[in-house]
C-alpha cells in the first residue's frame, strides 16, 4: 500500500486516508488553484504507529503522558523504504529542491461538535527530502500535543482512534510586499451572508492565521465585487522565507527557529519590519480584494457551502492555500425560522430537554445530506420565545445541488452522482421503521415503571432517561422534515424544466393530491364519531348543551358512543395540544377533543338539511358568513364540491402516468422514484411527529411525580411548577439533596454504632424527614423562587406577542393598508368573517364557516378545517400543516401574515385570496 497520495488522486479526497485539511486540499486541486503537492496518508501513520502502541497504552496512564509519547515517537527512526517513497512523492509533484509547507492533518478535524484547529503542528520552508520526513515525524508527534490529548480526553475519544496524515505542500514564497491572509465566503463576524470578509497582512499568511499581529480588514459586496469597507491596521512587521529577500521592509530580519514555523536545519522564516509608509498601507489595491473575494466565492460553489479560506499573493497569482466549511456565524435571532413550530412560550425545562436532542438531530441531517455540522445554536429561547438563527438559516438554505438538475441533459449525465450522493435518501424510510420498535418499547417501559419507590434523584435520572430515548429516537426526523422539502423543490424544478411556473405547480398538486397520513387517518375516525353524534339527536342535543367538560361527563348517558369515544383517545390520545409538555393531551383533556367531534357533527346534520332543502350549507359559497371561491382540485380554483379521496387518488396516478411517459426514457425511473419518495417522506414526516408525541405521556406523569415531591418538601406550591425550573438549577439541586441525605445516612449509622445515649436518641428523633440533620433538602429551597419569577414571567409572555427579530421593536402594523401581503398556502378564495383562535380553549366556540386566524395550526387543530371557510396563519408556508390541510380540503389559505392574531378581530370581514397570497380587509 502506497504511504502517499498526490492532490489530485481521488482517494485523497477521503477523509480517513487524507484527514480534514488535506482531502479538502485534494478537493480543492480538482478546481482551484491550489500549489500542487502530496499526502502521506493517515494509514502510513497507523504503520508507523502499530509497533509503538503497546507502549503508548502503557504511557497513557502515566503522570505525563503526552510528553512522553510524543518524544518516543520523536524518537523513532523511519525505515529506510518509507525515505525512498517520500523521495520518490517529492520528485513527481515536482518539489525537489522547492521550498514546501508540512502540514498536520488529523482525521478528526471534522469531528461533529469538535474543533481541532490549531492543535496540531505546521512547519513552513522546509527543503530536502530528510527535512520533509523530519517535519513529517513532528506533525505525528503533535497528535499527542498536551492540549490535543486533553481535548480528546475530554470529548470522551479513544486516544488510540485518533489518526494523522500529513499534507507537503509547495510553499507559495510571498515576500514582504505582498500580501497573504484569510478570506470568508460569507461575514462570520457580521452575519451578513451577501458579503465576503478578508484579512490580509504583508508576507507569509500565518500572521494572519495566528491572530496574534495586527491585519486590515475588508469587506466586500459577493454580487458585485464592490468593496463596502476597508479598516486598515499599523502592520509593522512581516514574516518571509529566509533567504526569500526583504522586498519592501528595512532589512532588519529576525529568524524565527523554532516551534511549528520551523526547527532542524536552522531558521527557515525570517521575521522583517517594515518601512514607515508601507506599515499603513493597504495590504491589498481595490482590484485584489475584489479577487481573493471572487477566490472565496468559487471556493464556495466548489464545494457547494459557505468557506472559510487561506490564500496567497505571489509574482501576480493568486493561490488558494485551505478551505474549510464556515460552522459559526454571528446570529440574527428572529421568528421567521421558529414561528410555525414553537407559536407559543415555552417553559424552561420543556425547552432544556428537548434543544440537546434538537441539535444533535440537526447536525445528525447534515451530515446525511453532505453538509458540515453546525457548531453553535439554530434556535435559542428568549424571554420565554424560540426564536431562530436567521443568519444560520441563510447560511445553509439553498443548498440543494440543482445545478445537477438544470437541464434533462445535466440530469442525464448526473445520474451516477445522484445515486451515490443521496442513495441513503431511499433507504432511511426503512431504516426508520425497523428503528421504531425500539423507541416504542423503550415508551411501553417506561410508562409503567413504578415511580413511587423512587427517590428524588431516582425520579428525575427516570425524567432523564425518558429525554434521552426522545434524543436517539429524534436523531434521523430533522432529515425526514429537511428531505421532504428538498424532494419538493426537487420534483417541482423537473417540472418546471418543461412547464411554466403555473402549469407546475398543478400538476405538482395533482401528483400530491391523495398522500396517506397519520393525520388523515385520524381525522377520518373523528369524522366517523362526528357521523355517530350526527347520527343521535339526543346525543348531539345533550353536547350542543353542555360544553367542555360538562360534555364529557354527558357522555355517562350514552355508553356506546362513550365506549367508541375511550378507544379514540386510547390510540390516539397522547397528541398533543402544544409543543411544551406543560400542556395536557387529548387523553388528559378530553373535553377538546369532544368539543370538536360536536362541531363536526352540527356540519354534518347542516350540510344534510341544506342538501335535502337543495340549498348549501354554512362556506360554501351561498352568501354567508364564508361565502367565497375555494380551489378543491389542486390549482383548479373552480367552486365545484372538494373531490373525493377516490377522485383525487384517480387524477393523482393519472398525473404520475402522463408525466412519467412525457419524461425522456433514461430519466423515467429517476422521476418516477422522486415522486414516490415526496409521498413517502410526506407520510413519514407526520408519522414521525405522530410517534413523538408519545413522548409527553411518560414525561408528564414523571414530572407530575417529581413537582408533587417538590410540593410535599414545601418547595413548589403546585407540582406542574418543577416545569418553570431550568435543568442546570434543578439538577444541581437535586443532585446535592441526594448528597446530603447520603451524609445523613452515614450520620445515622455511625451514631447507631455509638452508645445509644439518651442525647443521641433525642437528636436522631428530631431529625426531619425531610430537611435531616445537616440540611438535607436545604438544597432545594433556591428552586421556589426560580419558580416563581420563570412562572410570572412566562405567564405575562403569553398575554404579549413577541418581537419578531429579538431586540427590535416590532414594526407598528399599517393601519391606513387594507391590503396584506403573505405566502400563499392553498389556491382560492374567500370572503368572510374571521375567527381568531389563540389557543384550543377556544375551538368549542368556532363558527361554522368563519375563516380562520392563528399563529400558527397543528394536527390537533384539524377538525377546526372542516368548519373553516378559508385560513389565515402568521407562520409557515407551502409545506405547513396549515396550508397542506388546507389544500386537502380545497380550503383558501394564506400562510406567514405577520401579526394577524393581534391584527384581526373576530368577526371582522376580509376577502382571503390564497392563489397570490394576500387579505384585503372589507370593514
């Protein structure tokens, strides 16, 4: 097996052969004007590595361990074979006699979560082929830096895994009067992703690298070229190649000997100062700014993400040194990327056990989908809010490779590349399912393991143990959710290559039209109880009657239906009302779920005397209250009656088969497959939420037990509290109440040793049960007033709406405009009265017909549709339940009205236009 690997070979672009900087190296070689060289691969270092690895384990548990190793292989000799080879890589990448940079390539660079950079060595200038294998030997050596075991220690990495490959590449002698620096593709520092960042100083880029010199700085716009801003720094030195000349500075060198720019062999960088005019000169004219920034763009496009490079200037060329992914941006929090998914306040603890689970998903699908990890928050909560990282947001949208799909001859000749690159798209829907029975029976466990006997401590390690099985079970979904989009955009551009933008999107619907879910399931049963109220007047006349949970107790009367009713929320119970686990469940608040079986079933009997009177119903266009157009068929917008599932499923394969046959032979298989796989991630996607809702039964009823403990300890008044608690003080909480009542413990059984004397009986009978002798439960008593101000505060943030982009005052609404523009959501339209729903205690009082209005809809709120004339959300868009129910049931629908909720009044007639997104006030 070769021990070297030139750039341009392509399995230098593996990671494991090549490590994190060099396989992009190799990647960047295949396009960019990367100065040639070669890899010794990491395997070389395992060869190199294997007769010493019985020490090492030994020296791993010595006092000092990373000195040591990293002198035993320092020590340790080459075998003459592996000279020869080097002599040979140096010769073909023409390096002979050339000045090179040896550059440390760990293997877990890329590591999700880590950040490895500047843990391991660089030497610069190195010459000669003993030289190359003496640098390359350090760079092993600095995989046991100090502070590169301790990060791994700390990660919880098996030192021995850790692996080093080397990358010797040509160095690019840039003297002191020109320039080298850093560049990124996007403004990390700023968030602003429509321009590139550069740092820049004269000589040798590892000044800038380090960050320990002064550098100038400039911004400049990616579109254009056109340089934004320019801060100029007083840059009195450079750093050159010895022997490389002295260029502009004064000739005052000082050699730099030793370290990772260079030891063996002498000096090999030279350290100049520079000349009065030149230290506040510009390191870069205008015109290279605007070419190390087109550098950084087509670093970008090569590797289709935002990049974060190292350049050089040298005799008029410009070179590209590294490129790695841009992971952190400065955040811009606001709602537009949260809204839909998290409308209401969150309680602290809901939010701190599920954001780990939520973040290690998030990173989990990029990966999946070829993207890096991102190393910092995508969404945070605020002042009771989740907000999002729209910087983030726009950092990793669009990533989608349609340039793969520009044309039927690019598809075509793609083809290979897809199925290498998303194969697993096809797989992980199986995957998935087989993954299942593990979480389910992991919930089956854990809702009948008994509480009572439980400690404290043991209470909440059993809360922690139910979060972490929503952490694995949740790891793939954040894929299902990014995929299904992506499928979309996908299917929707193949159309769009031979169709007009309207024409897609209808036969995009139509291709949708009949899409099996959880949710549909279910809303078919509720309609099949809703038919069983419609079918007993006195039931439905003893519901119309008694509302809420006085209609529960009604049902008492009726045990048939009661019966069917009970299975209903057996199956199907645990669905949720709201995203925070503070709230009840269908199971735990019945009353909502009959309120809506009520309303569906008045429809039911409304629509059935207007059909026998020959007249139509409450929104269906006879000039009432909803009286307006909707779109039943997809893009159709005729009034016509909503098709039935057997309608839609017919103009459904009639739609595949035509656009299958219209499709060139070699793609047919390839759209036919996108096709499927939109449905199936579609069902998948609410299957997914479906099965993780069953998550909040268990946790309530642990969270009940733990807050009632808390309770009986006179630390919270009532137990659903422990949820304004955050983890981090509730668990240092409890954890140093289980401490002290282990010291209690030890107390008592050393004085049981002791003499039972009369004082020491009367002071073990005074002991508390609950505070104990030396302050047990002490601990606790901070978690009452954490409670109480996260309880008011929460409490005043649902009575306000929040700011948009946290930080900013929220624009006022226009009051003078009666035309409001958002997303459309379903195609149609409708005039009528609004209904505005800020919450499910308010779904018994919906009118029949009205249009609806909320910040956002879930599965929960799906009976709400068949009464709904039309619907308007503050959040979402295409792809929200809100607008894919809406479209089901031919309902117009425009999404991402900011501020509707606050805007709209009940009873406030507008005329909803779904098919171009925007409501025009009429009163």
């Amino acid at each position: 097996m070769s021990l070297t690997l030139r750039f341009t070979d392509p399995l230098a672009t593996e990671l494991a052969r090549s490590g994190g900087k060099g396989a992009s190296l190799a990647k960047s070689a295949q396009n960019l004007p990367v100065p040639g060289g070669f890899i010794v691969t990491a395997d070389a270092y395992s060869q190199f590595i294997a007769p010493l690895k019985s020490r090492i384990s030994e020296l791993i548990c010595t006092d000092s361990p990373a000195e040591a190793i990293a002198d035993l292989i320092r020590a340790t000799p080459f075998p003459d074979a592996w000279l020869s080879e080097f002599d040979g890589a140096v010769a073909e990448a023409g390096l002979t006699g050339q000045a090179v940079a040896v550059r440390s390539s760990g293997t877990m660079e890329d590591l999700p979560g880590a950040a490895f950079a500047g843990q391991h060595d660089t030497y610069l200038g190195v010459r000669g082929t003993a030289a190359i294998a003496e640098a390359v030997r350090d760079c092993y050596a600095s995989l046991w830096n100090e502070h590169a075991f301790r990060y791994r220690r700390q990660l919880g990495v098996d030192q021995l895994e850790a692996k080093m490959a080397v990358v010797v590449q040509l160095m690019v002698s840039v003297s002191a009067d020109e320039a080298a620096g850093v560049a990124f593709s996007v403004d990390p520092v700023r968030g602003n992703t429509d321009e590139v960042l550069i740092n820049a100083a004269f000589g040798l880029g590892e000044t800038v690298v380090g960050g320990e010199e002064p550098v100038d700085e400039f911004r400049v716009r990616r579109e254009t070229g056109e340089q934004v801003a320019a801060e100029i720094a007083e840059k009195p030195t450079a750093l050159i190649m010895s022997g490389g000349g002295n260029g502009a500075g004064d000739g005052a060198g000082h050699d730099v000997g030793g370290g990772r720019l260079g030891e063996g062999g002498g000096a090999r960088t030279t350290v100049v100062d520079l000349g009065a005019e030149q230290r506040t000169r510009p390191a870069l004219t205008t015109a290279q700014a605007k070419q190390v920034a087109e550098l950084a763009v087509a670093a970008e496009n090569h590797f289709g993400f935002a990049q974060d490079i190292e350049w050089a200037l040298h005799d008029g060329d410009l070179y590209l040194l590294q490129s790695r992914p841009i992971t952190r941006v400065a955040p811009r929090w606001t709602r537009d990327e949260s809204a839909e998914r998290f409308p209401t306040p969150v309680t602290p603890l809901t939010w701190d056990l599920v954001e780990a689970g939520f973040h290690h998903s998030l990173n989990h699908s990029f990966d999946l989908m070829g993207l890096p990890p991102f190393d910092d928050k995508w969404f945070v909560m605020r002042d009771f809010y989740i907000y999002g990282n729209q910087t983030a947001v726009d950092l990793y949208a669009g990533r989608l490779p349609t340039n793969m799909l520009s044309s039927v001859e690019t598809i075509t000749e793609s083809l290979p590349q897809i199925a290498r690159q998303f194969g697993w798209v096809q797989e992980l829907p199986v995957q998935w399912m087989r993954d299942l029975d593990t979480y389910l029976i992991g919930i089956g466990r854990l809702s009948n393991e008994p509480l009572e006997d439980k400690s404290l401590a043991q209470v909440w390690d059993h809360v922690i143990a139910i979060s972490d099985l929503g952490t694995e079970y949740f790891r793939p979904n954040i894929a299902i959710s990014l995929t299904q989009g992506t499928l979309y955009a996908a299917l929707q551009h193949m159309l769009s290559l031979a169709l007009d933008e309207d024409q897609a999107q209808v036969v995009f619907e139509r291709l949708m039209a009949s899409t099996e879910t959880k949710t549909s399931q279910v809303n078919a049963e509720l309609r099949e109880l809703s038919q069983l109220v419609a079918a007993d007047a006195d039931l439905l006349t003893a519901l119309e009657a008694h509302h809420g949970e006085a209609g529960v107790a009604e049902l008492e009367r009726f045990p048939q239906f009661k019966a069917s009713f009970d299975r209903f929320l057996e199956q199907h119970g645990h669905r949720e009302l709201d995203f925070d686990a503070y709230h009840p469940t269908w199971v735990e608040a019945p009353h909502i779920v009959l309120d809506q079986i009520r309303l569906l079933a008045a429809r039911t009997v409304a629509e059935t005397e207007a059909s026998d009177a020959g007249a139509s119903p409450a929104g269906g266009g006879d000039g009432s209250a909803a009286a307006g157009t909707g779109s039943p068929e997809p893009g159709a917008g005729s009034a016509t009656a909503p098709m039935t599932d057997m309608e839609r499923k017919i103009v459904q394969a009639e739609t595949e088969l035509a656009v299958v046959n219209a499709a060139p032979e070699k793609l047919r298989y390839l759209v036919q497959e996108v096709i499927r796989l939109a449905r199936t991630y579609t069902a998948l996607d609410d299957l997914e939420h479906y099965q993780t809702t069953r998550l909040t039964l268990p946790m309530r009823r642990a969270l009940k037990e733990l807050g009632g403990r808390l309770v009986d300890a006179g630390v919270l008044v009532e137990a659903a509290d422990v949820y304004f608690i955050d983890f981090e003080h509730l668990d240092t909480a409890i954890r140093a109440d289980a401490a002290n009542r282990d010291l209690d413990a030890t107390d008592a059984d050393a004085a049981d040793r002791e003499v039972d004397t009369a004082d020491a009986a009367a002071t073990r009978a005074s002991t508390s049960p609950v505070t104990g002798t030396t302050g047990t439960g002490s601990a606790l008593t901070s978690l009452t007033e954490i409670a109480a101000q996260n309880k008011a505060a929460y409490q005043a943030a649902v009575d306000r709406t929040p700011e948009w982009e946290y930080g900013k005052e929220t624009a006022a609404v226009d009051a003078d405009s009666d035309h409001i523009t958002g997303t459309a959501g379903s195609p149609g339209t409708v005039e009528g009265e609004v209904f505005v729903v800020h919450s499910p205690a308010d779904f018994s009082s919906f009118p029949d017909g009205a249009i609806l209005v909320a910040r956002t809809t879930n599965p929960a709120w799906t009976a709400l549709f068949y009464q709904a004339g039309g619907v308007i959300t503050e959040s979402g868009g295409a792809l929200s339940h809100g607008a894919v129910t809406a479209r089901e049931l031919g309902l117009p629908a425009v999404m991402a009205v900011r501020d509707a909720t606050s805007r709209f009044t009940s009873g406030q007639r507008v005329r909803v236009d779904g098919s171009n997104g925007n409501v025009i006030e009429l009163d």
